[in-house]
C-alpha cells in the first residue's frame, strides 16, 4: 500500500510553516517496507499529521491518499473496515478502556479482525512485561503499563500501515527496547510502512527515511 501525503497543511498553521518543515506543504509518498521517523518539536503539529493519516481529524488543507483514494472520499463505514483491516496506530493518549480489563482491551481488538491467535496475547505480554496484569483494570495500571498495552493492542489485527505517536513516552530504555523488536518483527511479517513520529532521534528505530516536521 502507498501512502501520499500533497501539500498538507493545518487549517490553524501559518502558510509560513512549510518554509521550514519537511512535510507541511510537501509532496510525499511513502511505500511498503518503509520505516519513517519524523521528529516533531512540540506545538508542530506530530498528533495532528498521525490523526490526519488516520481519519480522525480533517481540519487540513491539501489531501492524504491511500493506494490513489483520498481518505476523505470514504464513508464512515468504508473508513472503519479500512482501520480494521489495514491501518493501525498507538495514540499518544492511548485510548485504552479504562474500566474493563487489560485481557479484555486486547481481546476486543484481536476479534475485529482475528490476525493472531487469542494465545498470542499472553505471549506478548510476557514479552513486555505486562503478562500479570492482564485481569487487572486498564485504569489501575501505570502509563507505563499502558503504553505497552496500547502497543501490544495495535499488532493483533491486520495492518500495512503502523502509525506511532510517541509510543515510548513513559518508558524506559529496557522497555523501549522490547516493544521497538516487537513492533519490528509484527511489522516486517506484514511488509508493513511504519511512521514513527516522536519529539526526538530514535536510536533504536532503524528508519529508512527521516523529516523534520
């Protein structure tokens, strides 16, 4: 799947701010088995641009395309077996349901669109360090512990596309580490694009393409 990005713009950015970023106001086409990092300072828009490639905000100017459809010519409907089947993401702000369990998070995730079997999940979460907590209320765990859910939620379905906005926030470096080879392995399985937008350089990201937002 291509993924293109023409002369994307927030509606609340000054015109000026292409001048001087690598993607606002571009022409960009982004492939399968790429890995991109996009080191974004704060306040230039890094959880906008992953919400825009993800459908969930449109107050941009210029267009995102995947395989020649421009996202905001798909219905509500065709929008979500899109997510479902071929894009997915960890949000910044995780979106995890903070009442039900971390084992029940997962899993309703997992039967969207069945990818792996319902035993993968203890699997990775022993892999992350999260496997005692898989009875426990999502909201009762740490934001580390979280973040490392919401990771692990994100490669159980289907996806040529991983989208990241700062999915290693709240952790260490040990941590970092085992989910970045785990996303790595779910990634290269799939032939996935993985777009990968943080504050900073990522050592442990082995990207294939670097912007500057």
């Amino acid at each position: 799947m291509q993924l293109a990005i023409h002369q994307l713009l927030p509606t609340y950015f000054e015109e000026s701010s292409t001048l001087t970023s690598e993607i606002w106001g571009r022409e960009l086409h982004f492939n399968s088995n790429e890995f991109i990092k996009i080191v974004a300072p704060s306040g230039s828009g890094k959880s906008s641009l992953i919400n825009f490639m993800y459908g969930m905000r449109k107050d941009y100017t210029g267009s995102i395309s995947y395989s020649g459809k421009n996202i905001n010519q798909f219905t509500l409907e065709e929008l979500a077996r899109y997510r479902r089947d071929h894009i997915s993401i960890v949000f910044q702000d995780l979106k995890l349901f903070a009442d039900q369990t971390v084992q029940h998070n997962l899993e309703i995730k997992r039967q969207l669109n069945p990818y792996h079997p319902a035993e993968k999940i203890k699997e990775m979460a022993e892999r992350l360090g999260v496997a005692d907590r898989l009875s426990y209320k999502c909201g009762v765990c740490s934001y580390g512990e979280q973040q490392r859910i919401a990771i692990i939620r994100s490669l159980l379905q289907p996806f040529e596309i991983l989208l990241l906005d700062e999915p290693f926030s709240h952790l260490d470096n040990d941590n970092s580490e085992k989910a970045m080879q785990l996303m790595l392995e779910e990634s290269r399985a799939r032939g996935a694009t993985v777009i990968f937008a943080d504050l900073e350089r990522s050592e442990i990201f082995p990207f294939t393409r670097l912007y500057h937002l």
